[in-house]
C-alpha cells in the first residue's frame, strides 16, 4: 500500500525528502503503552491463577478422599480410605516456607495419582492418617 504522498504525486513529480515524526517524541506514549500490556497481560495471568486456585478442591471425609481439578477439562480422583496404601508428601524449600507441596496417592494396586501445589500437606496428611485410623477402628 502506498503512502498518501507517493498516491498524491503529480505527473513527473519526485520526492527529495522524508521526514516522520522522531522515536523519541514517541517514547511516553511507548512506555505507556508497553506498560498496559504488562498490565493486561498480568490481570490475564492473576485471573489464571485465581481460576485454578478456585477450582482445585481436595478433601479427607470419613470414609474416602476426593480430589478434583480443573475448570473446563476436569481431573477427579475418588479412592476410599481403605484403598490408599500410602499418601506422600514431597516439598521443596519454597514449599516449606510457603507450606505448600505435591501429594501423591498411592492405592492398591498401580493406581498412583499426583496433585501438585497443595497447601499444607502435612496437615493434609494428618488429616487423611487421622480419618484412615477411625475408619479401621470403626470396622
């Protein structure tokens, strides 16, 4: 597409000289500009994180434990108290001082399933040893 000057030219007419407007002058509106991207892009990141937060759900019942994530594509993990073998816990050094880490489940079996980013999973743990022990002595 051509500029407005070169479709304006007359017959014969040559252009000696271009001039655009200087970067510099510019530079405000760029930074403002990169600026809100960030800040779009950030409030596209924050939402993310919110919306995973919100719909992982995990949980120790007298009788079984459920985990579940996902929004739209769905993951659930259902087992019974007296079909897990064992529930690991693995946290890095962010994890201990955040109190967060990977709890895997291990059923009888090969079922094996791994949830990352799960807050306080020693306390989910103890949760899971506490209601496992009053199942076994219930039955």
């Amino acid at each position: 597409m051509a500029s407005y000057v070169d479709s304006n030219l007359l017959a014969q007419e040559k252009v000696l000289y271009r001039a655009h407007t200087s970067m510099w002058s510019l530079a405000p509106m760029i930074l403002l500009g990169v600026l809100l991207l960030v800040i779009v892009v950030g409030l596209f990141v924050l939402i993310a994180a919110w919306i995973r937060y919100r719909t992982t759900e995990f949980a120790v019942t007298d009788r079984r434990i459920i985990a579940k994530t996902g929004l739209v594509s769905r993951r659930t993990v259902e087992m019974f108290l007296d079909k897990v073998e064992s529930l690991n816990v693995e946290q890095s050094v962010p994890g201990r001082v955040f109190d967060y880490g990977t709890v895997t489940i291990r059923g009888t079996g090969a079922t094996s399933e791994t949830f990352g980013n799960i807050s306080a999973p020693l306390a989910l743990r103890k949760g899971f040893m506490e209601a496992a022990d009053a199942y076994r002595r219930k039955i």
